[in-house]
C-alpha cells in the first residue's frame, strides 16, 4: 500500500511517493506532448474538440502541455493558472470555460485527473492514503479555511482514495528537511509559494534512532512571489497600458478606473476578467480615452492571452535582481519602447510593504512558540522567493544557521514522508 503526498502548489504540482528504504522518497514522472518532467505547472487548457459533435467533451491540457496549447492556439485556448488561488475564496462559485460552468472542485479535480493520465504506468495502483499539503493561511482577501479544505476534499474524494489527510505546507518541508538532522533541534520552516508564505516552528528528536516532532507555532500571510510580480506590473506595466490615464464623459475628465489593473494581482484572474462586464467597460472607453492606444494595448494583451508569457518576462526580471542591481524588462507585445531597466533598490521599495507583512508573520510565529530567535537551532528557507535579497536579509538579520534548497520537492516529498509514518499521521 502507497501513501501519495500532494503538493498542489500555486505555480508548480509535484506528487511523490515513499521509497524501498527509510526516509526514501521519489518524485512520479509525468509525460505530456511537452515532454516529461517531475513537476507541473499548475495550469489547465480547455479546447472543444472540431471533430466532436456538440456536446462532447473538452479537449484539456495541464502544465506545460497547456502553455503549448495555448501559444498554439491563442483566442481558441481557455487558459487557467494558479488555481489554488481561489479555493478559499467565498465570492468564487464557478466559472465558465466554453460555455460550460466549473467549480474550484472541477477544476481541480481535472487538473488531477491529467497528471494520473501522465503518469501512465508510474501511477501506484495501491494508493492507501493521500496526504495533501495546505497553507498556513489561505491567500486572498476573506479567504475561508474551511471552505478551502471542503473544496479539496471534493476534488479528491472523486478518485476513491481510501484515506485523505491536510498537513500544513511548511510542517511537510520541515519533515523533509529534519533527515539530515544529527541532533534534537528546535527548527523554522518558511515555505515561499506562488501566493502564500508560512512558517512552522516544530521540535525534532529522536529516540532509537527514530525521529519524532512536536508542533511549536505556526503562522502564515496570503503573500508571496505573485504579489512581487506585481509590484513590477503595477509600476512598470501598467503605465505603459493606461494606469493613470483619463477619459472624457459628459464633459468631465475621469481616471480610467484602477481595478481594471488589480487583475495583475493575481495572474488566474487575467483569463476571467477577459469574460467580465469590467472588461467590456474598458472597451468602451476607448473612444472617449485622453490616450487610446495605451488602453488598446491592454485590450490586446487580454484578447490575446498574453498573460502567461508576461508572466515569464516579469519573473525573469525579478530573478536577475536577485543576482544585480539592475535589470532589463522588454515584453515584444508591449512594442520596442518597452524596455526599461529596474533597479533592485526601487523594487525593494515596491515590495516595502508585503515584506513587512512577512516579517509580521514570522514574528508571530516565534512569539507563539514561546521562543526567541536565539532558541532556534536550524532555519530552512524553501520556494523561489527565498531568493530575494530583501527576504533573505529578513532572516540574516535574525538567524546564524540559515539553509536553503528542495525549492519544488521539499513539501511533497516531506508528506510523502509523513504519509508512511503510521504514528505521525494517526496524530494529524
């Protein structure tokens, strides 16, 4: 019997499994039409299929397969991204891909369905339990844990797993992590995803030669890389496709409306607002606008589906200050004057204000284990964001013994760990 553990990220999907040995795990492979890889992107693409008759099935896709579909077909492709981002929230009921109406637990559920189809032969046939990993706090404004925890229930539950457990992202990488500890140790976990970052401070030892953990704090903000993405839109991108811009009606001189541009908050958002009555309103203004062709241009990226791939420039960008001062974004769709270089010190002052709500937060979670940040033995850093040197500053200022590493494996292998360790999951 196999305990599966599920990392279903905001960006990036990775499902392991337990090894022969102790403390062995092990990545599935999946193979699509782009290739095979251990990790999905955590997309879908939905196409109807012009050989089908009405009413038949919608061809879809996942993770880089989707992105290929997409770029192949752009205006026929219904492209999703970050799914998770809305499992908590209570103002998502369903959307409509093509016509037809899908919950969060649809989605999900379709999205699983495609990594078991890619998986093929390298899917256990003896799955006993599943161990799914959740943040800390679920992002979004209002988000609602139960609801979020009800919805993945119902994703899975449709497969006939026999056994369905929720661990706290962060308690998984910090079981995937206490392997190569040698001695007890009180040890922080911060998990950087695409949409959340979460602590977990948790109490490693071992007795025989058998590792056991006690829970100290936990603590978490609906924060993370996403939202440093789009602090580079909103002050790089959205100035060159209308933020700021005017519009004239009945003889006065409006803003164009700012919430257009929140979409870019979260990047699932840009294929729903392309259905909204938001984005028909904009058309409109385009006649009436003091700068037509800025709003054009922004027009065209939502009719285009020209999300993902600024996705990929923006990310791009970010990385590189990661490693200079400096850094050039260009994106081709925006036209050649859209070069422009970024320096570090003005993006840390973009971020200025998520980084101190992830300050807030660890704070918060050395407070409720009653520690001070001297008491802790070992901190693991893991997820892309661990890389800015903004964030990173905020635990050299307190830590001396700082790791980093399994930025895509650590939380699904750590469940899976969990998973076959019968005396901890009786505990969750």
């Amino acid at each position: 019997m196999t305990a599966l553990g599920l990392d279903f990220g905001t960006t990036n999907t990775v499902i392991a499994v337990p090894g022969e040995n102790a403390g062995e795990t092990r990545s599935l492979s999946f193979e699509s039409r782009a290739g095979i890889t251990d990790t999905m992107r955590t997309c879908l693409s939905f196409m109807k299929d012009r050989q089908a008759g009405f009413g038949a099935p919608l061809a879809t896709e996942a993770g880089a397969a989707a992105i290929r579909t997409l770029i192949d077909h752009p205006g026929e492709c219904r492209f999703l991204q970050s799914i998770k981002t809305y499992a908590a929230s209570p103002l998502f009921k369903e959307t409509a891909v093509l016509g037809r109406r899908h919950t969060f637990a649809d989605l999900m559920a379709v999205f699983l369905e495609k990594l078991m189809t890619y998986a093929g032969d390298g899917w256990p046939s003896d799955v006993s339990r599943v161990v799914a990993g959740r943040p800390v706090r679920f992002a979004g404004i209002g988000a609602d844990e139960a609801l979020a925890l009800d919805r993945y229930n119902d994703a899975l539950s449709r497969f006939g797993f026999p056994e369905i457990r929720f661990v706290l992202e962060p308690v998984a990488a910090a079981w995937y992590f206490a392997e190569r500890l040698t001695s007890d140790a009180n040890v922080l976990v911060a998990d950087f995803g695409g949409g959340t970052t979460d602590y977990s401070i948790i109490r490693f030892s071992r007795t025989a030669g058998k590792l056991s953990a006690e829970p100290l704090s936990h603590s978490g903000v609906g924060v993370a890389g996403d939202m440093f993405d789009y602090r580079i839109i909103d002050n790089v991108v959205s100035p060159m496709i209308g933020k700021g811009t005017h519009y004239r009606s009945f003889g006065k001189t409006l803003d164009v409306p700012s919430n257009y541009y929140a979409n870019f908050g979260r990047w699932s958002q840009l294929s729903i607002f392309k259905t909204t009555r938001d984005f028909a309103d904009l058309k409109s203004l385009v006649r009436d606008a003091t700068d037509p062709d800025a709003l054009e241009l922004f027009i065209e990226l939502i009719e285009n589906d020209e999300g993902y791939p600024l996705y990929e420039a923006v990310s791009a960008a970010k990385r590189a200050l990661s490693e200079a001062d400096e850094a050039e974004f260009f994106f081709a769709p925006l036209g050649r004057d859209s070069r422009r270089t970024i320096r570090r010190a003005d993006f840390e002052g973009w971020i200025a204000g998520e980084l101190a709500q992830m300050e807030a937060a660890l704070d918060e979670a050395i407070d409720d284990a009653g520690l001070s940040p001297t008491d802790i033995d070992k901190v693991f850093l893991t997820g892309g964001t661990s890389f800015v040197p903004a964030v990173r500053r905020i635990f050299e200022n307190r830590f001396s013994d700082i790791e980093t590493g399994g930025e895509l494996l650590s939380i699904a292998h750590g469940l899976a760990l969990i998973g076959k360790d019968e005396a901890f999951a009786a505990d969750l």
